[in-house]
C-alpha cells in the first residue's frame, strides 16, 4: 500500500503486517496515487511531476518534471501503461510502467479533454 502525505512524505506499508517497506520524500504537494505492473510499482504525481518507482527496492523515484498540473490518471487494466490528462493540453501523457519511462505523448485533437475512461477493472488475468 502507498501512502503519501500533501507535504510530499510518502511511505510504502506492507499491508498485512502494518511495516514500513519504504519511505520515499516526493518534495512537493502531492495529487494523485496510483500503482501498475502487477502492483509492483508505484506512482505519485505532484504538482511539478511524475514520480515512478520500485515498491520494494532501494532505488529512488524517477522524477519526470511537468510542464502542467496532471488530471485525470488511469493505469490500463493489465497494469503496463498509464495514461493522464494535462492541464491546458490537447496531450495525454503516456508512460511505459514495465520500463518506468516515458512514451510519446498522444495528441487528442481535443482542446483540453479532461477525463479518461477505458476498460478498466480491478482484475488482473494471466
């Protein structure tokens, strides 16, 4: 389970134990959670970036800086990619989870869409 505080604190919790796996400092208002690639990562958006990261290893969070503000976040229902909104974009953000990386951004023709819906579900089949 990810944790995160407005203040940029965030935490990494075991969920059945209650302990601490790992304690990551975003540095910057947090907004939105959310997790992917077969709950193995994790992902926090701020209001200046993306944050990427491993839930159980050392290494930090990747910070991919914005130029706006994120909206609307979902992470596709076989958990591999995430798709966001941007403020004042006819651009949805798209990133690679499995590589922690971004992808081209797609163009929407959309002067500003604001919401995203796709088949999601909370189900992961193999």
């Amino acid at each position: 389970m990810i944790l995160a505080a407005k203040n940029g604190q965030g935490k990494v919790v075991n969920t059945w134990s209650g302990q601490t796996v790992k304690s990551v400092d975003f540095k910057d208002k947090t907004t939105e959670i959310r997790t992917g690639w077969l709950e193995s990562i994790g992902v926090v958006a701020t209001q200046s970036g993306l944050n990427v990261f491993n839930l159980t290893d050392d290494k930090p969070a990747k910070h991919f800086p914005l130029d706006a503000p994120l909206g609307d976040v979902v992470v596709v229902s076989d958990s591999k990619t995430l798709f966001a909104t941007q403020a004042n974009s006819s651009k949805l953000l798209v990133v690679d989870l499995r590589l922690e990386s971004l992808l081209p951004e797609l163009d929407t023709g959309l002067k500003s869409p604001h919401l995203i819906a796709m088949g999601l579900t909370n189900t992961i089949c193999h």
